[in-house]
C-alpha cells in the first residue's frame, strides 16, 4: 500500500529517475527543495558543459531580444524627444525607424552576447563554489553549474517576456516590479541549490551566494571613491578655468 502512495506522491521526482532537459527546467523552478535539486544534480548527464550550453543559447536568445526592445525604445524617445525640439533641430534628428539599433547589429551583438553570458556565469558558479568549499561544502563545480543552468534558462525566458512586455506604455512599471521578484526568487533557488549539492546549512548556503556580489560591491565602492577622488583636483581646475575664461 506504502509503495502504491509513494507511486502517486509526485511532489519531487523519486531518486535515481533521469529528467529530460525540459523537465530539468520546470523542476527547478516549480518545485523549489532541496531533494529536488538534488535530484537534478544527480543526474547522469549533469556536467558544467552541458550548463555552458544552456546558458548560452539562454543568453544568445536574451541578447536578442533585448537588444530589439532597447532599439524600440531607443527610436520611441527620439521621437518624443522631436516634439520638443525646434524644427530645425528635430529635423537633424533620425527617425524612429533609425533611431535605434540596426538589425545587423543586433544580429551580430546576440552571439557576443551569449558569449559574454557564458563567460560570467562560469565566473560566478566558480566563485560561489569557491566560498561554498571554504565553509566545508562537499559539492563540485559540475554539478553547481548544471543546478544553476537549470534555474537560469527558464528565469531567462521569462525575463524575456517580461522586457517585451515592458515595451508596452504604462506596463513597464509592472514588470519592472515582477522582475525584481523575479530576482528575488531566483536567489532563493540558487541558495537552494547550493545546499543540496554543498550539504550545507541555510547560513552557509546564503552566504555563499551572496557574499561574492557583497564583495565585489564593496570592491566597485572603493574604485568608485578611489578614482572620484583622484579626479576631483582636475575636475577643480577645468571649472577654475572656466570661471577665469568667463570673466
């Protein structure tokens, strides 16, 4: 009788029983454990090259259609931007049908992008499992970057949705506050997936993930304060040449 039950109890998939790559995917986001991403890291074919090829083409297809809102968006404020021009100088403005990127160059950014995408995401898996070791995880980089490959193609793709979605007037507010739960959940899975590969606590599992981006923070702050106080004595001296050229 226990054995019929534990046949119908699909709340997470039992152990051992390999996911096609859709599957993979709707698990990861839609039935968020531990024992879930577990399973997902167990899989036969779980490898970080496998995850290098989700993430990409993810990234390939974000870039893509990002680059086509951002060129929309870009040609809709030109526009705007003419209305409150003089004619003279509206007129030397391009049109919205030239205001933004050209198809070829969107076209041609997508796969730098993918790249890109890639590229930053092996960075960040390697740098989390890195912090994940030092707090005694026992997990590997292979099956960290397939858990997080995994919660990153369908968190892109409905990304993707949203940017299109904020190309509509008075909708972008909206989805700009979906996106950021978006983000939200997205870090809740992934500290989930550092503690089923890792067995690590929750303390541990979310310090590892978010204590690389509060470093790297802190680190961008100094630079930022660094070089603003390097170029303040001439940003000093261009407005004192300024004011003596004035009178």
């Amino acid at each position: 009788m226990s054995e019929d039950l534990e046949f119908f109890d699909n709340s997470t998939p039992p152990s051992g029983n390999e996911m096609s790559m859709v599957e993979t995917w709707i698990a990861a986001v839609t039935k968020p454990s531990e024992s879930t991403f577990a399973e997902i890291a167990a899989q036969p074919d779980a490898s970080a090259k496998k995850a290098f090829l989700w993430v990409g083409l993810a990234s390939l297809v974000t870039s893509f259609f990002s680059a086509i809102a951002q060129s929309v968006g870009m040609g809709q404020s030109t526009e705007m931007l003419k209305d409150f021009l003089p004619p003279d100088l509206a007129y030397a403005l391009p049109s919205g049908s030239s205001g933004g990127m050209s198809f070829g160059a969107i076209i041609c950014g997508a796969p730098l992008g993918a790249i890109l995408g890639v590229i930053f995401f092996a960075i960040g898996v390697g740098v989390i499992q890195w912090v994940a070791k030092l707090f005694g995880g026992t997990g590997s980089f292979d099956k960290l970057a397939y858990t997080f490959a995994a919660i990153t193609v369908p968190i892109s793709v409905v990304s993707v949705v949203l940017t299109l979605l904020g190309m509509i007037p008075f909708v972008g507010i909206l989805t700009g506050l979906i996106s950021f739960g978006l983000l939200i959940y997205a870090i809740v899975l992934e500290v989930l997936a550092v503690k089923a590969v890792n067995e690590l606590d929750t303390g541990k599992a979310v310090g590892s993930v978010l204590l690389p981006g509060v470093v790297f923070f802190v680190f961008v702050c100094c630079c930022l304060v660094v070089f603003g106080a390097l170029l303040t004595p001439a940003i000093g001296e261009v407005f004192n040449e300024i004011n003596q050229s004035l009178y």
